[in-house]
C-alpha cells in the first residue's frame, strides 16, 4: 500500500512539471524552420483543411478517415481553427506533453516510491525525444499523455477500490485507442487482479497471491499404476 503524498513530492514533481513544459516551450520558439515530413503532411491537410471543411465541419460520420484512429486529427484541427495557426497546435501539444511528467512520476511512486518517481519524471521532462515531438505533428505526444495516464488512473483504482478512478481510467484507455491503435496491446496490463480474485480458470491455473505458497497441482491418476512397482536391487 502507497503511503501518503509528502508535501515534497508534490512541490518537486509540480516543479518538474512545469520545467517540463518550459523546456517544450522554449523548443518550440527556438528550432529552425522545417518542413513537414512524412506522416506529418498528412495529419496536417487533413487536420487543418478536411477535417474544419463545411463538407465535414468536424463530423465523425462526414470523415472518410479510415487508416489511422481519428483523435489526433481533432487535436490538430480544434486549435487550427481557434486561432487559425499550426503554431497553435504546437503549443496545445506543449502542454499535453507536460502532463505526461505527473503521470510518470505518479506511477513511478506506486511501483518504486519516491526517487524513482522523481527520476522518471525528470526523464519525461527532459528526453530529448520527447521534447522534439512538441513541435512536430504526429500523434505520439497526444498517444503517450493518454496511455500513462489511463495506466495510472488504473492502479489509483485498483489501490483505492475507487470506483471514480476505474471510470476515469476506462475513458482514457478508450481516448489513446482513439489515437494510436497499438495500444490495445496493452490491454491485457489492464486487466488487473485483486488477491480475491479466483481468476478466469482456478481449477486448471490457480491463482498465488503473492507471499503464499501455490498449492500442489493434483495428481494425475494414471501415474498410480506405479505406486506398486518395485525393483529388486539385487
């Protein structure tokens, strides 16, 4: 069981937090110019042109979009049509981006206490790559933001028995499939058992909580024939 949040470790992963989205921000306003490349354009035309057009006007049934989840297309193109700016949308991913250092350090407390967090969450702060990602359109910081922080929802859940938490978690496991198919992959993560769980199938796997010995499997009764060999040692 978790114990309690210290003061410290709040300040100091609020301080991580916000160098986090510093670091992004400052990326942002200091890289050189670039051109889209790659899946970039795509997300960008789509976003910025089909997805705001008065044929589609932001409808899910108007899209013809069918190769990759839709989300991240609305997180281009909501900011786009705000403020009528893709720098806008570099920002928007500014901020997601920073959330994704509370979200490694709240886990990282769960499975490891308080250093850890801590360091995690300055990694996530800091990773060059992740930095990088502020600034570029592709669905990665979006994808990201969303799959640790169902994953932490998940275990605040599970620690609590809160039920809030298990919904919380549930609609950003659905968000990040909505943004990157692969995470249904971390589905099975998910499926969390508590040591009062029987499990899907306790006769033939038997669920050991953990510190208890599993018990023996049973014998299987073929072998009995063998309890009346004997072997002369001579």
């Amino acid at each position: 069981m978790v114990g309690r949040v210290s003061g410290s470790f709040r300040r100091g992963l609020l301080a991580l937090t916000l160098a986090g989205l510093a670091a992004r921000l400052l990326w942002v306003a200091l890289e050189p110019a670039t051109s889209p490349k790659a899946d970039e354009t795509m997300w960008i035309s789509w976003g910025s042109e089909i997805l705001p057009s008065p044929e589609v006007a932001f409808s899910p049934l108007r899209l013809r979009f069918v190769f990759h989840p839709p989300l991240y297309l609305y997180f281009v193109g909501v900011p786009f049509a705000l403020f009528g700016t893709l720098e806008a949308v570099k920002y928007a991913q500014c901020l997601a981006g920073a959330l994704l250092v509370p979200a490694l350090g709240l886990v990282g407390r769960r499975a490891f206490g308080d250093r850890a967090a801590l360091l995690a969450a300055a990694i996530a702060a800091f990773y060059p790559e992740l930095v990088w990602f502020a600034s570029h359109f592709w669905a990665e910081t979006v994808f990201t933001v969303l799959l640790w922080w169902a994953m932490e929802r998940l275990l605040a859940a599970d620690a609590r028995g809160s039920t809030g938490a298990a919904l919380a978690s549930g609609l950003l496991w659905g968000l990040a499939i909505l943004t990157r198919e692969t995470v249904l992959y971390f589905l099975p993560l998910a499926a969390l058992c508590r040591p009062d769980c029987a499990g899907p199938a306790p006769d033939e796997l038997p669920v050991a909580v953990a510190g208890e010995a599993p018990e023996a499997p049973g014998r299987d009764p073929r072998w009995a024939a063998l309890d009346e060999l004997r072997l002369d040692p001579d």
